[in-house]
C-alpha cells in the first residue's frame, strides 16, 4: 500500500533534537523523503505496523505529531493520527 508519514517534533529540547533525528532515520528506512518531515512509503500491512509501533516508541505523545495517512485504502481507514494536533471538521457546521 501506498502510505504518506507525516511528523512534527518538538525540537525545544536536545531531547527533542534528538528524537527528530531517530524519526527521521526510521522513515528513511522505508520510504522516500518528498518533504522536510513527509515521507512517500509503499509497504505491506506487517512492514506498516513495525513502523508505526517503531515511531510510537520515538515520540512524545505530549508534544509530538505523528500522521498517517494510507492512499490506497478505502476512505475510511486513510488517516491515522498520534500525538497532539486539533483537527477542523470541515463538514460541521460553520459558526461566526
């Protein structure tokens, strides 16, 4: 399957440095870099699960960002979000 892995790190601390570097590591392993933090992968259902549990054990949950976002699967099950990030529900209604 076609997957796009998206992160935003923290990078206040030299922790945070350092956990964007291991991201970074972890997504060259398996994909493409198309941007600074965006990744084009193509793997298997197996191959994602070791990569999503591998970059859930690098970043902080708190602080972090961590998208997923699957092309070629049915709508539903595209995107697959962890850390800290407020969506807009473009479909709700719109208040002024």
């Amino acid at each position: 399957m076609l997957m796009i892995v998206t992160y935003d790190v923290s990078t206040e601390t030299a922790a945070g440095r350092k956990r964007l570097r291991r991201v970074a590591k972890l997504c060259e392993s398996v994909g493409q870099r198309v941007q600074k933090s965006v990744f084009e992968c193509t793997v298997n259902e197996m191959q994602f699960e070791e990569l999503e549990r591998n970059l859930l054990a690098e970043i902080d949950v708190t602080t972090d960002n961590l998208r997923f976002y699957r092309i070629t699967e049915p709508v539903d099950l595209r995107v697959k979000q962890h850390g800290c990030f407020r969506s807009v529900d473009f479909d709700a209604p719109l208040i002024i």
